[in-house]
C-alpha cells in the first residue's frame, strides 16, 4: 500500500463492532487521530485513549446529528459513513415491520445526507478531504432474491448518493468513493445471514461462496484505507464490489436466505 498521506483526523460513524473496529484500528494504526460514534457513549465526548476519541451519535434524528457536528474538535480529513442497520439488527429496536423499514431507511440513507449537509460544505471550502459511504453487494451492487426489500432498497439509495456527491464534488478537491462488501464476518452478517443455519448448511454456504469464505473486516478496512492515499485518488466516484466476487457470482446465497437468512448486512 502507498502510504503517500500524511496522518490526520477520520471520522468513523459506527465504529465498534465489525468493520467499524477493524477501521478504527487500521487508522489509528496509520498515526491518525480517530473520531468514531458509539451508540452507547454518553452525550458529548467520551476520552478513550490516544488518538481516539467516542462521540453519541443518533441517526434518526437530525438534532442529534447537529450537536455532533458541534461537539466535534474540528472537520474531519476523512469521513467515513459506516453506521448502519441490518434486517436483524433492526428487529432489536422494534417488532413494527414497517417501523423497521423506516429506521433502516433513516440510518442507512437519510441520516447520511443530514450528516453530509453539514460536513461536507466544510470540506469543500477548504478544498480538500476524503468521503466513503459504505453500501452493499445487496442493493449496491445486485439484488438476491428472498431478502429484506427495505434493507436492498436503502442500501442502493446509499450507492447512489455516492454516485451523485462525487459527480458533485469531481471539480474540488474533495474525493468520494462507496464500498458495498458482500458476506463478512461480522456480528451483522451472523445476525442477519448465519445464526438461522444449522452448522452444516452453515459450512455449505460459506464453501459455495466466490472464495469459499468469507470476507475479513480487516480486508475491508484495507481497502478504505488504500483508497484515502494519494495512489487510491484514481477510484474517486467508484462503487466498489468488496465481496470476493458474490456481486457477479452469488452462490449458494439465495437458498441461504430460504433457510432463514433475512439480509445482507456488515
């Protein structure tokens, strides 16, 4: 990996768990001073170490994202949009099915665009800054039959969003670029996608998918970290199939879903 880019501040929404620690990680392991958004902080800031630092943050709600705004030290270099509801982990908030398609609409789109109108005017007169929104193969990148409708559905509205704020942003010198992963191992995907199975279907599933495997948070945090060096600027606008290759070849996924998977999730 280039490692053309010198340490600075990331913003990281969601960042326990999964994929949001593997970032956390990653980043803090470049030098960088790490902003991340724990649901379970109290308001305002929590000191977690050096470098690192935890802020509340509620999604559904606009005043929430705009005294997180205020309460942070400064604009972030690069902001990552990584918090998100899965099928199953959306069911833990409400038993309303169409309660839980609004929130996972609220969170995995609408609160996106709330937190960019704020944040990213800033970037832009200051002419510079990096921007991952963080899709999926479901709904980003193909549709697989037998999944959650709201999930796919929000998800694609994330893909697009991307598509449009980097048309948008081509002529600064703020970079944009969204990441749909495929099946990964993270506490979402096993809610979602593999605690229905038995440890057999289990097994067959993950062998028949693309690679035989699934992907590993810290692939995925790679990924984001190579694409905000200066050798990563020629992806700027690009949504990127992260899935081992479930987005051209789903596998076994599809009959996954019959045996009680309910979506895919990070």
């Amino acid at each position: 990996m280039s490692s053309a880019r010198k340490p600075g501040t990331v913003l990281i929404t969601g960042g326990t768990g999964g994929i949001g620690s593997a970032l956390v990680e990653t980043f803090r392991g470049f030098g960088d001073e790490v902003w991340f958004t724990d649901p379970g902080t109290p308001p305002a800031t929590t000191g977690t170490g050096p470098g690192l630092r935890a802020f509340q943050l509620d999604l559904t709600s606009y005043a929430s994202v705009q005294q997180f705004v205020a309460d942070l030290p400064g604009t972030p270099d690069i902001l990552i949009h990584n918090a998100a509801l899965g099928s199953a982990t959306v069911k833990r908030l409400t038993e309303a099915a169409h309660e839980q398609d609004r929130l996972m609409f609220q969170v995995n789109a609408v609160g996106i665009l709330w937190l960019n109108r704020l944040l990213v005017p800033r970037m832009v007169a200051r002419n510079s800054g990096k921007i991952v929104l963080f899709s999926s193969v479901g709904g980003g990148i193909t549709i697989f039959p037998g999944f959650s409708y709201a999930d796919a559905m929000s998800k694609a509205a994330v893909a697009t969003l991307g598509r449009a704020l980097a048309a948008d942003l081509a002529p600064t010198g703020v970079d944009v670029f969204t990441v749909c992963p495929g099946a990964t191992r993270t506490p979402m995907f096993e809610a979602s996608t593999l605690a229905a199975l038995s440890p057999q279907q289990r097994r067959d599933l993950i062998g028949s998918l693309p690679g035989g495997r699934l992907v590993e948070p810290a692939e995925i945090a790679d990924l984001v970290a190579y694409m905000c060096t200066d050798a990563g600027k020629i992806l700027r606008g690009a949504v990127i199939d992260a899935s081992l290759g479930l987005g051209v070849n789903p596998g076994m996924l599809a009959e996954g879903s019959r045996a009680g998977a309910a979506g895919m999730a990070r």
